[in-house]
C-alpha cells in the first residue's frame, strides 16, 4: 500500500491541474476517457496491492476516495508535506483495509450498557 500511495501522490505532485480538467470533464470525449482511464487504474492498482485479499464494495469506495486528488490536496492545503501525505494515507489504508473490524463501534464506546 505505501508504494501505491506513494506512485498515486507522486503522479498527483507532478499533475497539478488534474482537478481543474475534472470539471471540463462532459466537454471533450477525450477527457473523460482519460479521466475514465485513471480511475480503472487506481482501481486494479489497489486491487493488485491488497491481492490476495479482496474488500467489499464499501471498503473499497472509501479507500478510491482516500486515494482521490482532493483528498491529497485536502493534506497539502492542511500543511502536511508530501511525503507526510504519503505516509499519513497509507497508514490509514492499511487500517481501513487490512485490520480486523471494531469489535465495539465507535459510538458504543464509553457508554453504559
């Protein structure tokens, strides 16, 4: 997970107007085929990272959003460096994707019974 978090930023780091093109996206067939395209391939990116295992459909949406533009920029524009944007996100994937789930929900916690 760190070397697809790491390749994903990296490209984000060097493709600055990704999220302004976003909104030409209807405009231009061209466009939304390559946006189209970098979706499916962060997709089998992260399904071939977590490979054997394989996340339900809710997993994986909120780890495509983790690994989303915004959420990158959302990290810089907070002050956290690049390579802290990195590490900070594969932690959390990896917590998301591979750890046992919460045996007592969040809400639960601290509540009397």
């Amino acid at each position: 997970l760190q070397a697809l978090v790491q390749s994903v930023f990296d490209f984000y780091a060097r493709f600055e107007g990704l999220e302004r093109i976003r909104a030409d996206r209807g405009q231009f067939a061209a466009l939304a085929k390559f946006l189209d395209t970098e979706q499916s391939n962060r997709r089998a990116m992260l399904r071939h990272a977590l490979a054997p295992r394989k996340p339900g459909k809710s997993a994986m949406a909120l780890a495509m959003a983790v690994l989303d533009v915004a959420f990158y920029r959302s990290l810089l524009a907070d002050g956290l460096a690049h390579a802290k944007a990195v590490q900070a996100t594969a932690d959390l994937l990896r917590k998301l994707l591979l750890d046992e789930p919460a045996a007592t929900p969040r809400a639960a916690v601290g509540r009397k019974p």
